[in-house]
C-alpha cells in the first residue's frame, strides 16, 4: 500500500496493477456492475461506484488516479454482507458481475489472480436473500422463426429449475405476447437484435427488463444444444421438435443462464410445452380487468382472485396455483379430476387439517434443489431440507390408503423417488447449530470427518493452553488486567497497560505500542498461535471441501426431489382449494361440453370478503344458441360491472379446478375471456381514452370464437353520443351474428335504446338491476332482474360522491326541465341525462300516425274494425302489409 501511494506521487497517471486488472475484466462486462473482491471487501470504481453510492446509500470516496491525474470514485460493501446489497441492486434492474479472488492471496506471485465467477441479473437469480417471495422468477426469452413468420417464447426459472416454452404466430398480433408476460411476469426477456425495435420498448413497459442477445446458432445448432443439456430426447418428449421457433427460445434462455451462472444447470432437466390451446386464453386486458394475479391499479396489498383462494402453506404451491388460475383447463375431464381432489379435502376434515399442518413447516424444496445445483444453498438450507424429508413418511400416514383416494390425489401421494438417503446424508454431516453462511466453518457435523475432528480437537487443546499461559504469566509478572488477545493483524499477543509496563519481564518481545499501553509476544505463545492457526486454516479447508462434496453428492437426487416438490405442491393446492370452500361456502361446479353457463345465487368471490354487510347473489343464464346476450341497463353503482367479473370469475374459478361461490354452476366450458371494463389513456403514445377502448374492442372482435365469453362495460361511451349507441348497437349485432349460436356475451350499456334489440335478435334478454325509489332516497338493490330501464340515477350517485348540493340540486332542475320538454336552446334537446337519440315531444312536428293514434277513441270501434285500423296504421309506420293482400 505504502509504495503504491510512493508510485502515486512520483507519476499521477500511473495506476496500480490491482486497477489495471479491474478494468481488464471490466471492458469484458461493460453492462454490469463489477463488484471487485479486494480483501474483505467488494470495491467498484468510477461510474459503477457512483451507482451503488446512489443506489444503496453508501459512503462514495476516491483512491487511485487515472492518466488525467483525477481522483477515480470508489465505493465498497463487505464481503460478508454483499448478498443483501447485490440483492437491493439487482430489484433495481441492475446486472451484477461478482469478481472474485481465485487463488489465496498468500501464495499468489505478484497480483492475486481473479474472475468473474457469477453474473447475477433479475432473471437469473438463486440466492435465499433475492427470492424471498414466493412467486417464480423468470428468464424469458423470445424468438422467431423465418420461415413460418412465428414466434417462439421460452420461460426458464432458474431457482427451480422450471421450463416451458410456447408458440404464438404472428398473425395473432401482439396481446398474445403481452397476455404471456402479464401472466408470467418475467423478470428479465432475452431479445434478439432484429426483434428489439420491434418489442423492446412495448416489453420494458411491462416492467421487464431487456437484454439484447446475440442472434443463436440456428435451429440446427439450438437443437444439438438442448439435447447435449437436457438429453438427446428432450425435444421430442416435450412435444417442440419441430418447431424452430420455439427450440430457438428455449436454447436462448438456457444458453443465457448458463453464461451468468458460469457453470451447467444440472437441476434444469426437463422442458415443456405449453400449447394456447390447452387452456383458457385471458388476454393481459382480461387479466387486469378481472384482477385475477394482480389489481388494476397494481398496488401492493390490493385482494384479488389470486390472493382470495392463496390459502396454500408452501411456497411450490402458491406458484402452482398461480399457474392454475392464469391458465384454466378447456378439458372437462381434467377439471373434474381436480374437483375430486378438492371435494375430498372439503368433506374430509382431519385430513385436510393434519395435511395443511405439516405443509406448513415445510420450505421451499423447488429452490433449495436450485441452490444445491448451483451450488449456493447454505447449511441451513440443508437442515431445514433433511427436516422435511424427515416428515414426508407422516403424509402418507393421515389417509387410510390410496383405493380410497381421487386418483388425482393418490398420484400426489404417489412416491416419486428415493429421497430418504438425502435425509440420512444430511443428518450425518450438518451440525444440529449451523450457521447461516459457511465462510467460517461449523457446518460440518462432528464424527462425520476423522481429520476434521483432530484439528477442531487441535483448536480446543490450543485456545485452552493459550488461557492457561494468560493466567500463568499473571502469576509470573504480578500483573493482574495481563491479557491474551487476537486480532486479524496481529495474531495472538499479549496486552499490558501503561501503568504495568514497568512489571514485564526482559523475556517479553514488543509487538506494538498503542494508546493504552503496549503489546508483547513470547516464543512459547508464537509456536501456539502457528499450531493454532495451521489447524484452523486446514480446518475450514476441509470443512469447505466436505461441504463441496456434500453438495455435489445432493444434487445426484434433485430429480426426484423436484418430483417431490411438485406432489407437494399439488397436495397443499387440493387442500388450500378445499379450505377456501369450506371457509367461504362454494360450491362444486359442473363442467361440460355444452354452451350454457347456469349460476344460482352467484356472487362476487373478492368484493364480498370486502363487504361489511352481505353480499347480494345472483342469477345467470347464458347459452351459446338461445340466451347468448345479456343486455344489462340499470343505475351508477346498481352493480352492473361486479356482477359481470363475478361471472367471468367464476368460469376463471371452475376451469382452473376450484369450487365457486354460488349455490350451484353449471359451466359449459370457456375457451376464450375478453373483458372491455374500463377505459385507462395512454397519455405516453398519444392514445385517448377512446382509442384504447376501440383497440381493445377490436382485439375482442377479431379474435372471439363460438365458445367465448364476452364481458362488455359501456361501450362506446369514450365519444359523442350518437357515434357511441352506433358502435355499441353495431357490436352487438357483431356478436349475435345471423347464425344458429354465438359468444356468450354480457353487455352492459348506458345507451337505453340499445334494449329495442331484444325484438330485433333473437339470442337477446334484456335485465337491469333493481332501484327503490322513495323520492327522497334511491336504494340499491343489487338485484338483477328481466328487463329495461331507462333510468341511471347519475344525481344520485354524484350526491353520495360528494359533490356539492348546489350543484346536484341545480342537475335535478335541470333533469325536470329536460323530461318535461322545457328545455332551452336549439329547439332539440334529449330527455335523458345520459344518452338518448328520440327527439322530446313538443320539439318537432307531430307524426300523423301518432296523431291519429291520439285523437282515436278505442270504445266506439268493433273488434274487426280495431283489428283493420291497426294493420293500416302499422303499414303507413313502415311496418309489414297484411298477409294475403
């Protein structure tokens, strides 16, 4: 250090070589932040210090000077807690590259040789202190292929080693892509150069952070990479050999973690294929109108579908459930092999109880197998490991045998592999107290190494001579505070206080002055401190290499132990779907292939956990080929759009395997939702309310099917009037279409001569939510109910908004004016306050039909005379002639 600082001061410009080799290794990694292992620190230097110094809130200081002769900035985390600050770095979107001393310090020649050991990006991380919640973390990368012009995506959770990978054409558009980040929510997307104008921005508005990645090998060399990571039939096993585009995503991904992990992934064994046509398509529109994984406004702590029916106890079965409900099955005899599963955690009590007390202890196994293949689970990983291996056997003892179980249940049960030698392993060689970390030792059992157990023995029989010579030498010199301490500098040495100093023998050898006396050290304590030292140094030695080769030992049954996460997972979801049945009172729906959806006593199964008072249930019936469209017209806040996301919901709650809340469902099944319930400006690219609405309606009509359920919320109304009932009265007659059957659709408008449509189609029943009206108090109802209304109460529920009374008694005037026919201006003006294209009486010339109609009197016509005068009235209204003329 001191002849740096000489080399410093005899030439500014001169940098040391410990500096030359940061930035060696720093042009390798110029889009990450170096942490550059220097003693017990990681140091970073100029731009990357200044990030961490403002990132992390830590001291930013200089050292060294470059060329220019200007300070560089530095700034520095010790080793021992750099997790928690890389951790802190990486949620922020920051690469990390972890260079660290590769040789011991003591025998290198010249500058102590390093490398960058591990690069950790928000998509790659394993690390306990970055995955702390439960939801997976995924890489995501995204390919196409040439020549069918498709897309493929691959999702790799490198903690548990999950892989699934999925196609979209082209042709679909870009709400599929955007559909399959919302429902993932990748951490991180591996993007090709040529594809990064196209979606990099419209990703990173997601909240995902890009990375460009070098276009791959092709297909050829994409499918010799896989089948040399993951095994020669890997590809035709999981159903993508094939197709290119997808086996390109899925070697981008794995090739990518690989690079930053710096070693193979052994514990990534298996790739999947998650074909759309599976599962129930929801759009990310969808997904965030209905709030199934995540409210509309995002925040934190918001309920939502996903958070209502989270009752699980485990980490793997939270994300399984998550899987379940972003993607519901289209098949009625794997939804009902899940309901059988549920249905018997809800009659059975004991069982579902004991279960969900034994899951509760458990860890998450997925990401412990994750770290053991990566090889940085810590002991305690390890021991909270073996514990729960340790109870497995207790699962099979709560049921009385597997011929009396669903036989989704009993696959569950079923064992998976031979794991109990993991247990046993673990039992033999991690101390009962291990320690968090294992840069000190103590991990490692005693009895499980022989030479290990000589040097501990060493260190004890050492540090117990050393007390003894300190309380000798007291005896021997009269110096009562003489004391034996050690620090990392100095080693072993022995501390006497100025006033004593005149006590010490001539046998004492000085070793420092300080501020409060002086230090000594004696032949005999030197030789201890070697011994000692030599023995803990070889100590840690070995306990690093036993716990290496522990490891290494592990990761032979991460197959068989990521078997047995995922049965776990789907016990802890059977019995958390059947405690939220019981707790909540559903109901077990029926599926099949029909297009009807029947709910008695339906009812919304978030908004009514939020409601003090209870929830009012209700009706539905909609079928593809006779009541496919319910137009439903009613006041502001009568429940018009929570009762449509109840029912969409509940299909959602069905198809992904759970009981509903109703007192019965039968669910012909879904293939695609589409919901259009609200409007949100994207100020950003210049789009106006109205043009969001148009192109979200638009994805809805190009994409709609026969089986789909269509959710509609005021369409039309983000302009003029006249245009708006003109769209939505076009989109109606869209959706019912002139064939026998069409989407199940409920449409909600404010536009109130929309309801003439049920005269015109014939698949169309209007209903409206029920109002009191006192006079003096309007009183929801909640109550949905056949037919029209043409009220909205809009002066009502700006009152309860709290706008000021003058001006809501000044809109009720206005209102009376307006229905009365007096109002002023144009000559023209409508009678609704909402929407309302018939001219007010009084306001244009009277019809002579009508007029007819007015001046007629009914008594003084015979029936056939009645019967003749209506024909001519309806033939001069432009209705039909009279048949046989």
């Amino acid at each position: 250090m001191g002849e740096r600082k000489e080399e410093e001061k005899k030439d500014p410009g001169r940098i040391s070589p410990a500096m030359a080799q940061y930035r060696s290794i720093k042009d390798q990694h110029p889009d990450a932040i170096l942490l550059f292992h220097i003693g017990d620190f990681y140091e970073t230097f100029g731009d990357d210090a200044e990030t961490i110094s403002r990132e992390l809130d830590i001291t930013l200081t200089s050292r060294s000077r470059d060329k220019g002769g200007n300070r560089i900035p530095l700034a520095g985390v010790p080793c021992h807690a750099a997790d928690t600050y890389i951790a802190r770095l990486v949620s922020k979107g920051y690469r990390v590259a972890i260079c660290d001393q590769v040789e011991d310090a003591k025998n290198a020649r010249g500058i102590v040789r390093r490398e960058v050991v591990r690069i950790v990006t928000p998509g790659t991380v394993t690390d306990e202190a970055m995955t702390a919640s439960p939801e997976a973390r995924y890489l995501m990368a995204v390919a196409r292929d040439g020549e069918e012009q498709g897309f493929g995506l691959a999702f790799l959770d490198v903690s548990t080693g999950e892989f699934f990978a999925t196609g979209i054409p082209e042709s679909s558009g870009i709400q599929p892509l955007l559909s399959e980040i919302r429902k993932n929510n990748p951490a991180e997307c591996i993007l090709p150069s040529d594809l990064f104008s196209e979606f990099g921005s419209l990703i990173q508005e997601q909240g995902v952070l890009v990375t460009v990645g070098e276009p791959g090998p092709g297909y050829e060399g994409a499918v010799e990479y896989l089948a040399g990571n993951l095994g020669s039939d890997v590809l035709e096993s999981a159903g993508v050999a094939g197709y290119p585009a997808l086996v390109k995503a899925a070697a981008g991904a794995l090739r990518y973690a690989q690079d930053t992990q710096r070693k193979d992934l052994s514990h990534v064994v298996h790739l999947r294929l998650c074909s759309l046509s599976d599962s129930c398509l929801i759009d990310s529109i969808s997904l965030r109108n209905l709030e199934i994984l995540q409210s509309i406004r995002a925040r934190p702590g918001d309920p939502t579908l996903f958070t209502r029916l989270n009752l699980t106890k485990t980490p793997m079965g939270s994300r399984l459930l998550r899987q379940w409900l972003s993607a519901p099955l289209v098949s009625v005899e794997k939804i009902n092999d899940r309901l059988d599963a549920v249905e018997f955690f809800y009659h059975d009590t004991a069982s579902r109880t004991q279960i969900r007390e034994i899951l509760d202890k458990t860890p998450d196994i997925e990401r412990i197998a994750g770290r053991i293949a990566c090889g940085n689970a810590t002991p305690r990983d390890l021991q909270a490991l073996g514990r729960t291996l340790a109870t497995l056997p207790s699962l099979g003892a709560v049921f009385s045998g597997p011929e009396d179980l669903p036989p989704s249940l009993a696959l569950a049960l079923a064992e998976p592999g031979e794991v109990s030698w993991m247990k046993d392993l673990i039992g033999q060689a991690i101390a009962e107290e291990a320690p968090a970390v294992i840069r000190n030792g103590g991990m490692i059992r005693e009895g499980y190494n022989p030479e290990l157990d000589e040097l501990r023995s060493l260190s004890v029989s050492g540090k117990e001579r050393i007390a003894a010579l300190q309380q000798r030498e007291r005896e021997r010199t009269g110096i009562r505070s003489l004391k034996v301490s050690y620090t990392s500098v100095f080693g072993y040495h022995i501390e006497v206080t100025r006033s004593n100093l005149h006590l010490v023998p001539p046998d004492y050898e000085r070793k420092q002055t300080t501020s409060s006396g002086e230090r000594f050290t004696l032949p005999e304590l030197k030789a201890l401190e070697t011994a000692l030292t030599t023995a803990d140094e070889r100590g840690r030695t070995i306990e690093l290499e036993l716990y290496r080769d522990l490891m290494k030992k592990l990761s032979g049954g991460i197959p068989a132990l990521q078997a047995k996460a995922r049965s776990l997972a789907l016990l802890d979801v059977f019995a958390a779907l059947g405690e939220a049945a019981v707790r909540y009172r559903y109901t077990r729906p029926v599926p099949d292939l029909t297009t009807e959806i029947l709910i008695r006593e339906g009812r919304h199964p978030v908004v009514e956990a939020q409601m003090e008072t209870g929830f009012v249930p209700n009706d539905t019936q909609l079928a593809g080929n006779s009541d496919q469209i319910m137009i439903i017209t009613g006041a502001n806040m009568a429940g018009k759009s929570t009762y449509m996301r109840a029912v969409a919901e509940m299909v959602v709650m069905a198809q992904a395997g759970s009981f509903v809340p109703a007192d019965h469902a039968r669910i012909g099944l879904v293939d695609r939702i589409f919901t259009r319930v609200g409007a949100f400006d994207d100020l950003a690219s210049g789009q106006s309310t109205f043009m969001v609405e148009m192109l979200e309606l638009a994805n809805i009509l190009n994409n709609v099917t026969g089986r789909s359920l269509v959710i509609l919320d005021e369409i039309g109304r983000g302009t003029s009037t006249l245009d708006g009932y003109c769209i939505a009265r076009a989109v109606l007659e869209f959706l019912h279409g002139k064939g026998p059957a069409g989407p199940r659709t409920l449409f909600a408008t404010h536009f109130h001569e929309i309801v003439s449509a049920e005269s015109d189609l014939k698949r169309v029943k209007n209903y409206h939510f029920a109002v009191r009206d006192t006079g003096s108090e309007v009183i929801f109802l909640r109550k949905l109910i056949p037919g029209a209304t043409d009220r909205s109460y809009g002066i009502h529920v700006a009152s309860l908004a709290g706008v000021p009374e003058k001006v809501t008694d000044r809109a009720t005037a206005l209102l009376s004016q307006i229905m009365k026919g007096e109002g002023k201006g144009d000559g023209r003006v409508q009678r609704y306050t909402q929407m309302l294209l018939v001219d007010a009486p009084g306001n244009s010339p009277e019809d002579p039909v009508a007029r007819e109609l007015r001046e007629l009197d009914p008594d003084e016509l015979s029936p056939r005379e009645a019967l003749d005068l209506l024909y001519d009235l309806v033939a001069r209204a432009g209705g039909r002639e009279r048949r046989g003329q």
